[in-house]
C-alpha cells in the first residue's frame, strides 16, 4: 500500500472550477464513506481524507496506485465535468511526494498567503472528519500527525509565519485604500464562520462607525454580533439593508451566490452612487461576478488578493529554505516508515514459516526421545533439522543462479546468513 494525493487549488485551476469541488463541512463524512463503498469491488479499502477549503481541494488516499484512475473519475464526477478536464487543472502526487505536499501544506508553503496558520487547524478538522467517517486509518494517521509535527517545527524554528497578511489584513489593507478613515465606515460581514470571525477581528481593530452580521443562522449571528459590539440581521434582511454599508465581506457555505447583481444595483440607487468596496471570500462565490461590472463596486475574490499578498510572502522566501529542508528531513522518515509497513507481512510470513520448521523438529525430537534415544543425539538431529531447513532455500537459489544474478544473490545471501562471521566484511572483532 501506498500514498496518493489528488487535489486543485489556487495555484492549478481557476475560482470557478474550484467552487465544483467545494464541500461544506457537513458532506465531508458522508462523503468519504460513499467514495469508499464505491471502491469496495477493489481489493483492499482504501484509507481516504478530504481537504477543502476556499483554495484547495485535496483527496489523500493510503492504497494500491490502480485506485488513483477510479479516484480521478469519482471526483470529476462530484464536479459534473469529464475526468481529462479535471486532469487540466489537477494533480496526482504519489508515495514521498504526496507526503511532502501533504507537509508543504500543513507548514504553510503551499498557501497563497505564505506561511498562513488557517491551513493546519483546516486540515486538523479535515483528519477529524476522515476519523468520524472510519476511513482514516494507520497510514493516513501517521502521515498527518508527522506533517502537523513538521508544521510545528517550521513554525516554532523559521521566520516563515512571522508579519503574516492574511486574506482578512489584506481585506482591511485594500479597503483602507478607497476610504479615507475606516473610523467613517460601516461594515457588514456576511457569514459567521471562522473566516469571517478574522476578517472582522481586524476591521473592527479599526474601530469603523458600524458593523453589521447577517448569517443564515440568526442564533450563530448573534453570538458573533455580540463578541464585536455589531448588529445582527437576517439573511433573508440583506438585500434590502446591503445599501446602508461601505465595506461587505462575504465568506458562507452557500453553493449558489446569495448576493445578485439586482440587489447591488438597488443598493447604488440608494447610496446615490457612493462606492461599495466588498470582498468574497467564499467558495463557490457569494457575490455573483457581474456585480464586478458596475462602476461604483470595488469587488475582489480569493484569487485578486493573491498579488497582495504574495508581496508580502517575498520578504520571507529566506526562510522558505529553512522550511524545507526541515520538511525533507520529515518526509524521508514517513517515506522510510512506510517501506517498513510494506515488509510487514513477509516479516509475518517468515515468523510463521519459522514457528512451523520449530514445531515439527520439536514433534519430532519427542517422538525420538520417547523411544529412548539418546538425549545428546536427539539435540544434534533437532539442531541439524532447523539448520537445513532454514539455509535449502537459499542454497537452492544459488545453484540454480548463474552469471551478473549469482554475483549479486551471493552477496545477499552473506549479508543474510555470515553477519559478524569472523572474516566477514561486517565482522568487528577485529
């Protein structure tokens, strides 16, 4: 068994093609576990994962390499789209490779914003749900905590998440651009999720006049409402009210947009044209892309803030180096780890082939001894026994060897047999 990762993100496929591959995180279990039962006519279950998120989404697999075509063809599936035009916008990373992506993105080197700390409590909840769902497993459970600890040792030992900007400073940075004083601003924040909490968290570090939460859950709203000192408002409120606010941050689970272009206009008309600066976070989109067409709108997704961010990850490529080579040292022991679980069951196999060759000299010397052999010849038969049965093998493949194989064998077979013989290269008597 090993490793695979099948993923797109930013980096690979654009906005809109992402959005086909999102899953709110209440489809994830549900999901992995149809993903596997689809797969039971292979031999072998699968271990699997899913990570989403608005950048990326990612499917890792502890299985035989011919699951990675069913793999392909089951989520180009879930995207309605045919499994080549996937392929034109993904990957499929294998063995130590799907492992240091895996590292590369629990450490923060794969994020728009480098070095970003969002991505390992995400992919923490991702290893939870895949946990819940009983599709986790050994393998994928070792490669996770070794990345989470890997990921830790980046953080704690390199500069590579220090003077972080994430999507919400960049949100607040660019709309410190249009308005002249946030202080004068009202904000409305769309959603009241964990990303949503950050973005407000730093406009309301800004102190603007008025902030408001709509999210579909009112109870939720509230509760993040009263943590800022905001308003809450229905969801079902927003187009009506969307004209009384400067800044609209949008980050929900919602799988169609939940802000048209009818309700923008509208809110223009009312604003008597002064601009409305809003910022989608979400993915698939909350605010529907013609809204960007409009004059008055300064309108930017995940995918614009990249630039700016990306300026900011270029101070820190010093300590890009540094990341990796502690990332290297992390794969090479998951990848030696995994060699070793792929001689498991040859180990298990000589064990039992060896109790086997024990039990029958061991019946055998009995029978002898019963009779009223001799206790002393009885030993040296049972020993010879052991002795022959364990090197026929190996003898039998050395005569039947010939050339450059017999060379080779026989170096093999000395390692095997005459470690630590006296006159052998490993012998340290000397």
């Amino acid at each position: 068994m090993s490793v695979f990762a099948l993923g797109l993100n930013h980096n690979t496929a654009p906005l809109d093609l992402r959005g086909r591959f999102a899953f709110s995180l209440d489809q994830v279990a549900p999901t992995l576990q149809a993903f596997r039962q689809r797969l039971t006519a292979v031999p072998g279950a699968p271990e699997v994962a899913l990570l989403s998120t608005c950048n990326r989404t990612e499917l890792y697999c502890a299985a035989e390499p011919a699951l990675v075509q069913p793999a392909v063809d089951w989520l180009a599936g879930f995207g309605g789209v045919a499994p080549h035009q996937l392929m034109d916008h993904a990957y499929v990373l294998q063995g130590g490779a799907a492992a240091r992506h895996a590292f590369r993105v629990a450490s923060g080197l794969d994020s728009m914003v480098l070095g970003e700390p969002q991505i390992l409590g995400q992919m923490k909840q991702a290893v939870r749900e895949a946990d819940t769902a009983g599709t986790l497993g050994t393998t994928l459970h070792q490669m996770f905590q070794r990345s989470f600890a890997v990921a830790k040792d980046v953080r704690s030992s390199t500069e590579i998440g220090s003077h972080s900007i994430s999507m919400a400073a960049a949100s607040v940075r660019l709309a410190s651009q249009l308005f002249e004083d946030l202080r004068e601003t009202r904000v409305l924040f769309v959603g009241a999720g964990e990303m949503i909490e950050l973005v407000a968290t730093h406009f309301a570090a800004r102190q603007p006049r008025g902030m408001a939460v709509a999210n579909r859950t009112l109870e939720r709203g509230e509760k993040l409402a009263t943590r800022l000192g905001a308003e809450a408002i229905r969801l079902a409120d927003l187009p009506g009210r969307l004209g009384e606010f400067d800044i609209v941050i949008s980050c929900t689970a919602s799988s169609v947009p939940i802000i048209g272009l009818g309700a923008v206009e509208r809110a223009l008309k009312a604003r008597k044209h002064r601009p409305i600066f809003m910022v989608d976070l979400a993915v698939p989109r909350d605010v529907e892309p013609e809204v960007n067409r409009l004059s008055d709108v300064y309108l930017y997704t995940v995918d614009d803030l990249s630039a700016l961010v990306q300026t900011a990850g270029e101070k820190r490529q010093a300590a890009v180096q540094q990341a990796e080579a502690i990332i290297d040292a992390g794969v090479q022991s998951f990848v030696h780890w995994l060699g070793q679980r792929g001689t498991v069951p040859l180990i298990q196999a000589l064990n039992a082939q060896a109790d086997r060759w024990r039990a029958g000299e061991v019946a055998r010397a009995r029978k002898l001894l019963a009779k009223g052999e001799d206790i002393e010849a009885v030993l040296d038969a049972m020993s010879r026994g052991l002795t022959q049965k364990m090197l026929h093998g190996a003898l039998a493949e050395l005569h039947a060897a010939d050339g450059e194989h017999r060379v080779q064998l026989a170096q093999t077979v000395s390692r095997l047999f005459l470690r630590g013989a006296p006159g052998h290269p490993s012998d340290d008597s000397r």
